[in-house]
C-alpha cells in the first residue's frame, strides 16, 4: 500500500495488520486481540469493535464502513458489506463491547490510597 505521499508500508508477519488514517483508537484492540489462527468472522467482529472504538473516541470517524473480502492472490471480491448506522449487527457488536468492557473493569482488583 502507498499513503499518498509516497511512502511505502505492508504488512507481514512480525506487524500482521495496519490501518490508514486514525490508529491511535481502534488499533490496540487489534494489537492486543487479533491472532493469526482467527477465523474470518472472529475478525470482522475484531473489525466492528476496532472500528467503533474509534468512532466513539473521534468525531471525525463515523459510518458507513465498507467490508470487502479477496480471496489470496485474486483480485476478484468474494464478499462485501456495508455496516451503516441502522445495521442490527455492528449495533449489537458495539453495545455487547461496551457492556463487556464494564464488566471487565468492574471485576478488576480495587486499587486503594
């Protein structure tokens, strides 16, 4: 891939994903989530939850997000989806986060003065 000021960046397997754009919000869900053994579900759920991390964290980030799926070596596209702001999935995936990351906080250690 080439940003289009001309510097060159790809992925590979000691950096397996990268992102154009905001980074800051979404990417350490990935970082600390995605696994190279992930089905291809698992990680569009990844997806969904990367990227609405980074919609509640940026005001300039928002719906729609376009999925397309190659299969390797092929340029021809295999399945699409356009997750838009009425779509019952992305709404259920965002709400379970939220709910999931309050509970995780809630069961941490209690920290004390």
């Amino acid at each position: 891939m080439i940003y289009p000021e001309g510097n060159f960046i790809e992925s590979n397997a000691d950096n397996p994903v990268f992102q154009i754009g905001e980074t800051k919000y979404g990417r350490p869900i990935l970082v600390r989530t995605l696994k190279a053994d992930m089905s291809f579900e698992d990680a569009v759920k990844l997806l969904c939850v990367s990227f609405d991390s980074t919609i509640r964290a940026n005001l300039s980030v928002d719906l729609p997000i376009d999925l397309q799926v190659h299969a390797a070596n092929e340029y021809r596209v295999t399945h699409e989806r356009r997750f838009e702001h009425d779509d019952t999935y992305f709404q259920d995936v965002s709400k379970s986060w939220s709910d999931a990351l309050q509970s995780a906080l809630d069961a941490l250690p209690d920290y004390s003065f």
